[in-house]
C-alpha cells in the first residue's frame, strides 16, 4: 500500500531529480506540434502512407533526435493501455523528425487513427510519450461513394447566370449518435446546411481544381448537429469557377453547364449500427434568394426570396420540385489537401464620406481580397448597391478602369424586418473602398466591415526593420500573398483575370514560404499544374488550365518552369521529398519539352514570349536598351530547370538521370556563354535581367563572375540606382548585386525611393504590391487601365532577400527543410535593427540584430534537431562573445572559425546572444 509518507518521499525524490535537472540544464525533453500530412488532426485525407511530423522542445542547447517511437491506434485507450495497437514502429533510430512516413499496415477508408510519438536525443534523454492526436481517413476506396449526383432539373437557362439553387432533404436519425461525416462536394460552388446551421466555416468549397480530371470532397464531422428525431439537410449551389464567368475572354461554363452535389452523410449510432443518406432522386430543390452570383461580376440578393427554415426539418417543401439524377462527371474525386478559405480578417472603415458622383464612401485603409458585411434597417424591397474599387481616381471617385469587364458590385434588397446584415456567397472582390448607393439611412462605421478571404495559412514568418518603408514594403507583400492565395495562387483580385498564372507563382513561391505555411497549398495546385500538362510536357500558362480546347496557352519560358522550381522550393524550405518525387516526372516532361526545342546549338529561340514581363523597355526613351531578349531568357531557364531537374534525380536516388541532366545542364550552360557571353563579361543586350539571370542561375564561367557583376551594378548606377527589371529579373536582382560584392548597391536599390522602385508606390499611398513600378505615375496618372492591378504580388518576390539577407535567415543545402540553416544578417542602408522568424518544420528559427556604436548584437534562437552555420561578418574571432563569454568553449558551439574578415560559428539548437564590436560595412 502507498502511504501518504512513501508519496511524500516519493515527490521528495522526483522535486530533487528536477531541481539537479533544472541546475545542469537538463530541463525535459518533450515532443508537440505533432502532424499528419500538412495538417493537425486532420479528417478525411487519402494518404495511403501518410507522412508524421513533430517538434521537439529541449532546454538545453544542441539537442538532437536519435531515435524515435511511433504508436498508432484505433483509439486514445489502446495508446494508453498498450496491446492492441494497430502499429508500433519501435525504437527506431533515427534524426528524421519531419515527414516520417507511416509504415503499418493498410488503412482502412473512413476510419480515425490515433497517435503518439516520443524520442531519444543525444544526451541519451528520452522524452514522455507526446499528447496523443489523431488522423482521420476519407473515402479512399473506390465503392465508397454510393451518393448519387443531383440537381436542379435542366433548363434553357442553364448556361446563363440564374438563382442560386437550394437543395434539402429531410431523414430521420434512429436514435444517439456516436459520429457522423459529412462527405461533400458539387459542380460549381457549393454552402452546406444541417439542420439550420450552416456546416463549417469553409468558403468557395470544394475548391478550383482541373475539375475535369480532379474533383476534391471536403469532409465534415456533423456529429454534434444531429440529434435523433427529424433532422434535414440542404445545400446552396453557386457557379463560381465552375460555369460561371471565367477568363478574359468573357467566357462561361469552362467546365459544364449544369450545377451539381454530391453528398453522403454517414451516421455510426451508439449502438454501433450505421445509416447512410446520399443524394438521390428523393432530394428536393427551389430556388433561393441568391439571384444571381459570379466571381468577377458580384452577387445580388433578395432577402425577401429566404425561405426561412429551409435546411430544418419540418420545412414545408411540397412545392418544391424534384431534382434531377445527373450523370456521373468523368473526374477522379480526391480529399481536399490544401487549408481551406477563410474569412482571415476583419477591417473597419477609417474613413466615411459622400462620394462626388453621390452614394456613401467607405475607406477600409488597405487594398485585400474579400467583400463588404452589410448591416442595414430600411423597408422591404429597398436595393442597395456595393461596388469595390482598389483605389480612387483624382476626383475622389472610384477607379474602376482597371477592373476591365470584372462588375465587382453586390446587390442586397432589404426584406424589411429589424436590423439585416448581408454577405454575399459565391464572389470575392478586389478593394479598398466600397461605395455604397440606396443605403436608407445615415451610415456609421458598423455599416460596412471588410471582410477578408483567403486561404487559411499559417503566418509562418515575421520581418521587421528600423526603417518604417521596409516594414510597410513587407506588409504589403504580406496582403498580396493573403489576397491572392484564395485555392489557387492568382495573379490578382480584381479584374476578370484572378488566374492561377505560374509565371507570377513561381518567381513569389520562395517568399510566399517564408510568409506562410504554404506546403498543403501548393502541393494541391501542382498536382493541378501535373494534370493539365499535356503530353508533350507543355505546362499552360495558367493552372488550373482553362484555355483547354482554345488555342494552345502555354510552354512559356519563366512560367512553365513553375512545373520544377516550386517542387524544388517546397522541398528546399519544408523538406517534401515525396512531393518531389510526385512531381518529378512533370518537372522532367517540362525540361524534355524545352530541350527538343531548343535548337542542336542548344539555345531556345522562342519566338514572342512573355519574356522580362513588364521590364521597362528599350521603346520607352527613358529606358535605352532595357530589353532582354526572350532567347536569353528562354535559354537561361532552360539550363537552369535543367540543372534543378538534376539535383532532384539526386535527392531521389536516381543517380543515372542526375548525371545525365547535370552534364545535359553543362552543355547548354556552354552554349549560353558562347551564344550571349563576352570574354570581358557581357552578357545578352547588357540588360539588368541578362546579368541578373546569368548570374543567379550560375551560367557563368567562374573567371567572368565578379566582371559581369560589375556590369551590372555599373547599369543600375548609370540609371541613378534604380531598377529597369521585370518579373523574371526582379526576383533575382537584389541577391546577384550582394552575391558579387555590391552589397551597398543592393541596399540602396532596395530602398530607392523613386520611381521606378520598390519603395515608390509606398510614396504612393499603395498598401499591396502593385503590377507595374508605375501603377500611378509620378504626375499621378494612371497606367493603361487594359493591365494595372494593384494587387499583384510578383515584384513582392524581393521578400526573399529582405529575409535572408537584412534577417539573415537561409538555407543550408546540407540540410533540406531547414535542418541545417545560415543565418547571416547584413547590415546597410542605415538601418540600426532587424529582426526576422520562420516557423521551420522544426520549429521557430530566429535572428535579430542591432548596430549601434560600432557594437553588433545578434540573437539566434534555433530549434531542436537542427544546427546552423551563423556568419558574423567583418569581425575577429577573439572580438565576438556569446552570452558574455568568449565563443570557444560556449555550451551549444560546435564549430569556430575565422574565414577572412569573418567568423564563422557552428551551432546546434537552442537561443545564442553573440555581441561584437565590428567594423561598419
Ligand atoms: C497576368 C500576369 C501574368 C501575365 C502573363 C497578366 O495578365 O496578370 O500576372 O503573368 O498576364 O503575361
């Protein structure tokens, strides 16, 4: 028997294991962050061999993993119990932390698994067994889906804008329910009801695939909203990219004409019994208030067409028709990966005013992607009218030029019945200011409230700078990855474009990965980008691809190359080798494809391309000779896919086909030079972009590097420090000035105020990334309104820099995923203090720096099972302490060196404080 003394003796010894713990640094090692895939806790996924991943928390410095131990279970009591797992994997020893793959046996279809995992690190510790958390598998069996498909019945009117649709069902639950999923999807857009409440929280569901070739279900755990007794469920259907208006061309129904769902309740009772509702031929449908709904054009709304009730039982439906049973759509239906849309954010208005033209002004203080919340009191049948603009033209009217044919307008009619609040279903709007006309009364600040959209990612990265310019520059990059990561990546918000253009994804994916968890994201859309290639290995221009049976869009030098450089990113910065390896076969088809273009000489003469799209050009007279030539550009990414394409195969084990592109990328790097390059180190037309790319794509022979590098640095001094760059050159710009010893020069280009900068539309007012370095001009005109969003985030692509270079954090290619990483902060444009994280599939890695007094201070934090080179430039060894004592011998440092000016220091995980007096740069 345990007596109230052996307890106290007990805790006696435990409070002294701690406290000799706590004194030697030995605080416990725990494992939490635990996910499945991208997610925690996900529900309803198709892995067949999902992938785990954990962060490890140490409080000592240079904590690795050694060995690790997986339980998995069909529920939280096996795991606590023991016996009965379903898998355990043992001690297995091991470092991999991120992405370990499940190897237990075959997983059931719409089962949950629950799991735990604990490690063993370096200093022979082993962790407590994590919390336990859970997976849930979707319908991953082909016979899973027993739903029918159902709509409304065909009508002429099908292919034109109609009223949304509403369809319900009525059943009976037998009795308690233990759980209960909802599996969903639908032709168009669809909103899920049950029982009056609206399921989830997820918009523009099921999302925009290749509808035609995958068609992704959501799943829904409903548990808590059915109750035994009479329960219904219905669903709203809206034509969003499905058939509604889609592209510049002024096209609909892309996909097909007609609206559809499918749906499949399944309810597992207490009793261990299991009923099934699916949409069949017993479902019913009527029109709802939705009148009409479209991407681009807007929504309008009568609220005296609800039908109040309409998704709960004992709704009276006897008028209703009969849906139509559809036939089945020639697609592969796939669990959604990505986060879902969300409502991310909620802006007020800063400022309200009469419009000149009349109607009501609201200013929400920043340009985002979403729609306005309406609260309004007025009598029955009132209308009122939103239209959305980005920005206000120089009367203080809105500019709705550049939306092209996009309506941006929703309509609500007032049902008259207290106070009514409004947001529209199936479109998003590109805006800063709404204005609003027919309100029916004085309007105050709850009038209107921003609503914004967008795919729900994880900020995973913070920047921030003594320079009040930079932080802004940042945010604005920010609000254009917010806005215009809504499913897919678009190119912008506004216009009747909104498309999935890879071009711009491309260039912004490195600095959308430092901003956002963007892993789950761009997995689903390069699964798109895999299916609309053709099979030829030409990647359309946009993805997913709606120019299908038109002409052929697509095969585009910088744009198709989105089909290798984003796997190759996403397996950079989050470790993803089996997105790699999915992928592989899309990135080596795109290469091939180039490469049989290419001439025998090996240089790709394209003909017309996008090219530097919207570099500033030769025909403009400030710009003489801005132009970079579309076969430079097409044989730079050429050579360049080709190179990545190699250091793919080598990462998976293909040896072979590695050195079979490595020597195919030699080749055509040779022939680059003998085509564009000078002995004296001039490149193509002597442009920025010729330098740029040459040199960041490492095209050039070694000896003509630091020439080449002053060629271009003497071009953007000739221009008075300013860029003449498009959307292939910008991005790499900045890092081949610092990458050739011109540091200074990439600082002030970097915070040129003047136009053509960065820094210029800030001047400007601008709180996103415009798509043009002269959106508004400098005599404040603006430019061709046929292309100028303001919201576009390409040039936004320079976020890369600012974090690796001012916050110093980067990738080490000895460690993908950040397993090893470099932080080496600069300091320039007089800028006293940085600091920048990234939540690395690791955990948060850190960097801030202060210069002041010839002193520099820089704190690292670097998380468990990683280590990092830290470069402190400029300085001595015996002139740089960490934490007030001297760096050799500090716990945690594996490595010292003076490399030149510069000390180089190897540390392992844990938080570093290293000062020195340095020399300025
Ligand atoms: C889009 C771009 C895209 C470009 C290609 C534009 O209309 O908005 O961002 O990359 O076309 O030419």
């Amino acid at each position: 028997m345990r007596t109230r003394r052996t307890v106290r003796a007990a805790s006696g010894v435990w409070w002294i294991a701690l406290t000799a713990a706590r004194l030697s640094g030995q605080a416990p090692l725990g494992v939490n962050g635990l996910r499945v895939e991208y997610q925690s806790n996900p529900i309803g996924i198709d892995a067949a061999r999902p992938r785990f991943s954990w962060r490890i928390t140490s409080g000592t410095r240079n904590t690795l993993q050694t060995a690790y131990q997986l339980q998995v279970g069909l529920s939280t009591a096996n795991l606590v119990r023991g016996g009965g797992l379903f898998w355990d994997s043992g001690r297995n020893a091991s470092d991999a932390s991120v992405f370990v793959d499940y190897a237990g046996p075959a997983l059931a279809s719409h089962t949950r698994y629950y799991w735990r995992v604990r490690v063993w690190d370096s200093k022979a510790r082993v962790s407590a067994w994590s919390p336990i958390t859970y997976w849930e598998t979707g319908l991953t069996q082909p016979g899973d889906w027993t739903a029918q498909w159902v709509g409304p019945a065909s009508t002429p009117a099908d292919s034109l804008p109609s009223p949304s649709p509403l369809l319900r069902r009525a059943f009976q639950v037998k009795g308690p329910v233990r759980s209960a999923r909802a599996y969903v999807t639908s032709l168009g857009l669809y909103e899920l009801h049950l029982n009056g409440t609206r399921v989830g929280d997820q918009l523009f569901t099921p999302g925009w695939t290749s509808y035609t070739r995958r068609l992704q279900y959501q799943t829904y755990d409903v548990t808590a909203l059915l109750h035994p007794g009479a329960n219904a469920i219905g669903a709203m259907l809206g034509d969003g990219w499905y058939r509604g208006y889609l592209g510049f061309f002024g096209q609909r129904n892309i996909y097909g004409r007609r609206l559809g769902l499918r749906l499949q309740l399944d309810i597992r009772y207490q009793d261990g019994s299991i009923d099934r509702i699916t949409t069949d031929g017993a479902w019913k449908t009527a029109s709802g208030p939705v009148l009409s709904s479209d991407i681009y054009g807007g929504e309008s709304y009568d609220a005296r067409s609800e039908r109040t009730g309409w998704a709960g039982p004992g709704f009276d439906d006897h008028d209703w028709s009969p849906v139509s049973v559809l036939e089945q759509p020639a697609t592969t239906l796939v669990a959604a990966m990505s986060p879902p849309v969300r409502r991310v954010r909620t802006l007020r208005p800063i400022e309200i005013r009469r419009l000149p033209s009349g109607g009501t002004l609201f200013d929400l203080g920043q340009n985002f992607t979403g729609w306005a919340r309406l609260v309004v009191r007025g009598t029955a049948g009132t209308t009122i009218t939103l239209r959305y603009a980005e920005v206000l033209d120089r009367t203080g009217d809105l500019y709705t030029a550049n939306l092209r044919r996009a309506g941006q307008t929703d309509r609500y009619t007032l049902k008259g019945e207290g106070e009514e609040r409004y947001e529209p279903h199936f479109t998003f709007h590109g805006f800063r200011y709404v204005a609003a006309a027919g309100l029916p009364g004085p309007a105050d600040s709850s009038t209107i409230t921003g609503i914004a959209v967008s795919s729900d990612l994880a900020q995973t990265g913070t920047f921030e700078t003594s320079d009040s310019l930079l932080n802004r520059l940042q945010r604005n990059i920010v609000w254009g990855e917010r806005s215009n990561f809504l499913d897919v990546p678009t190119d912008c918000p506004q216009r009747d474009e909104r498309l999935g253009w890879t071009g711009d994804a491309q260039v912004f994916s490195r600095t959308a990965a430092f901003n956002m968890d963007v892993a789950g994201f761009f997995a689903k859309w390069l699964a798109d980008l895999a299916a609309d290639q053709d099979t030829s290995g030409i990647v359309p221009w946009v993805i997913p691809n709606l120019f299908r049976d038109s002409v052929h869009f697509g095969g585009t030098a910088g744009w198709s190359d989105a089909a290798v450089i984003i796997p190759w990113t996403l397996y950079q910065v989050y470790g993803d080798r089996r997105l790699l390896e999915r992928q592989y076969p899309s990135m080596r088809a795109w290469v091939d494809y180039m490469h049989r273009r290419a001439g025998t000489d090996l240089i790709w003469r394209p003909g017309w391309q996008f090219g530097d799209w919207l570099a500033l050009h030769s025909d403009d007279p400030s710009y003489p000779g801005a132009t970079t030539s579309t076969d430079l550009i097409a044989t730079a990414y050429l050579a360049h896919s080709t190179d990545l394409v190699a250091r793919a195969a080598a990462v998976l084990g293909k040896a072979d086909e590695a050195a079979r592109y490595q020597s195919r990328f030699r080749a055509i790097r040779d022939a680059f030079d003998r085509e564009f390059v000078s002995g004296a180190g001039r490149v193509g037309e002597n442009t920025q972009t010729a330098y740029a790319l040459a040199i960041a794509f490492g095209l050039l022979p070694d000896s003509i590097v630091a020439a080449a590098g002053n060629r271009l640095a003497d071009d953007v001094r000739a221009r008075g420090v300013h860029l003449t760059t498009g959307f292939l050159g910008t991005p790499v710009l900045l890092h081949t000035l610092s990458g050739t010893d011109h540091l200074p020069l990439a600082f002030a280009l970097l915070t040129q105020r003047s136009y053509p900068s960065w820094l210029y539309p800030i001047t400007r007012g601008a709180t996103t990334m415009w798509e043009r370095w002269d959106g508004i001009r400098p005599d404040s005109s603006f430019e061709d309104p046929g292309m100028n969003s303001f919201n576009h985030y390409a040039f936004g692509a320079v976020g890369d820099w600012m974090y690796r270079n001012i916050g110093g954090i980067d990738l080490d290619s000895a460690g993908a995923g950040y397993k090893r990483s470099r932080i080496a902060p600069r300091v320039g444009a007089g800028l006293t203090s940085a600091r920048a994280s990234l939540e690395t599939p690791y955990g948060t890695l850190a960097s801030a720096w202060s210069a002041a007094g010839g002193q520099f201070v820089l704190d690292v934090t670097m998380p468990v099972n990683t280590s990092a080179t830290v470069i402190l430039w400029g300085t001595q060894v015996d002139r740089v302490q960490e934490s007030g004592r001297s760096l050799n011998g500090a716990a945690g440092i594996r490595d010292v060196q003076q490399r030149g000016n510069d000390v180089v220091v190897v540390v392992g995980s844990g938080q570093y404080h290293f000062s020195t007096t340095r020399a300025p740069e």
